[in-house]
C-alpha cells in the first residue's frame, strides 16, 4: 500500500468514534493496556482494543487454543487449535491494525514476574477466571497504584469492578477466596455472556481514560442475561483485608 493510502486510511479508522469521543479519543492512541487471559473475555476485549487504536497491548496466557475454545473466544479459528494463545492473538491482530504496538507473553502470572510484564501499562484488563491470579493483580496494581477493571464470566452470568487504588475497595476487600473455584470447563459457559461482559469492560476502559469517570469504581455490576437480572451494588473497604492493610504500614 502506498504512503498516501496508508495516512489517508489511518485518518479515517477512528471517524465513527472520534465523532463520539472528540478530542478525548486521542487518549485511547496513548493507552497502554495490560490483558490477563485471552480467553472468552480476553479475546474479545483484545479485539475491541486494537480496533479502538490503542498505543500499545500486551497480552499474557499460558494456555493453548483447544477446539472447545472456538464457539466463545472471537480471535481464534480451527488453523488456531494447539497455537498458544497469546502468540496466536497477537498475529491475528496485528493483521486487524497494524499501528497498535503487542507483545505477548505465553506465561503464567506470578508474583515474580508480574512487574516485568505489565510494569509499562496504565490500566490492566483482568479477563482470567481464578482467584489466585486475580489475587496477584489486586496486590501488584494496588501497590503500583494501577487502576485494573476485574471481569468475569460463568454460564449465562457476569460480574464487571472497576479497582482504583487508594479511591476505591481492593479485590480482595469484597472477593473472598471460595472454598471450591468453579469451573467453566465443568458447568459450561456461553458466548453471548463473555461478549457482553467484555464490551462492558472495554467501555468501562474508555470511560476510565477519555472521561476520567468509570461507572464502575468502587461497585460491583451482576448481570444475569437468561432472566435479564441487572444490577449494580456499592462496595465497602474491609479494615481487616490483608491487601489494604500492608500498602498502609
């Protein structure tokens, strides 16, 4: 494609939204965004992010794509079965828009190396689905004063929490570690409920950089889609929470 062209082209990607946004969408084509999981969340949250012209995406998964994976995780086709995941999206979306700068990183979260991966990004995107790793987000962006939007998924239901630190309860104030995790994998999960949540993140992520006004921050919004059950529940610091009580002393 000729110089020309490609300025041309990149001048009109972002009308629709900048229609919408105005000025404000240039923060978007400075963000740095940080995604745990590239699964039914995950993938559809990074495709919405590279389609709003993002600066710079960084994905981490440890997981391969499994042919269970295609009804529900967007990026992904049957040429994709046994690719790791994040390398995998990384290729497909880099083919969707070049200009926003991915890395990815086929590993597992850990206290370890959770600085080095996501130590450039402004927010983190959590689109995992254990306790444990969100965990290791709460106390890692907390401690860096990172905002992070938590998402999850589980049959027909989501749950979406915006975590600003020192404005709003930490993850672990109101999300205690259940006894037994569930399991997607187990109880099944549809993909109408992890596009649903992802679009919420992703706006949710939008109101955060353009606006400075996430909906979300310090509540939690619970939505049933099978019987249309929305709604949005304000969420209480706890004194005794572990997390908040070591970034105090």
């Amino acid at each position: 494609m000729q110089i020309g062209n490609m300025i041309g082209m990149r001048s009109l990607r972002y009308l629709r939204q900048e229609r919408i946004l105005g000025k404000e969408s240039k923060k978007l084509r400075n963000a740095s965004v940080g995604i745990v999981g590239i699964g039914g969340i995950g993938s559809n949250s990074a495709l919405l992010c590279t389609q709003l012209g993002v600066e710079k995406l960084i994905l981490v998964d440890r997981d391969f794509v499994q042919v269970t994976n295609l009804s529900r995780q967007s990026l992904f086709s049957e040429r994709s079965i046994g690719k790791p995941k994040a390398s995998e999206a990384e290729k497909i979306l880099h083919k969707i828009n070049s200009d926003v700068d991915i890395n990815a990183y086929q590993d597992q979260l850990s206290h370890k190396n959770v600085g080095a991966i996501l130590g450039e990004t402004g927010v983190i995107l959590d689109c995992t689905d254990n306790y444990d790793t969100r965990k290791i987000i709460n106390e890692y962006a907390w401690s860096n004063k990172k905002t992070w939007i938590f998402a999850s998924a589980f049959g027909m239901e989501c749950m979406l929490s915006t975590v600003i630190p020192g404005k709003t309860p930490c993850f672990q104030c109101w999300a205690k570690e259940p006894e037994v995790e569930s399991n997607c994998s187990e109880a099944g999960i549809m993909n109408t409920t992890t596009a649903f949540i992802s679009s919420l993140q992703i706006q949710e992520m939008v109101n955060l950089l353009c606006f400075g006004k996430p909906v979300f921050a310090g509540s939690l919004f619970y939505g049933d889609l099978r019987n249309g059950i929305f709604h949005k529940k304000k969420l209480k610091t706890q004194k005794d929470c572990a997390c908040c009580r070591k970034q105090k002393a």
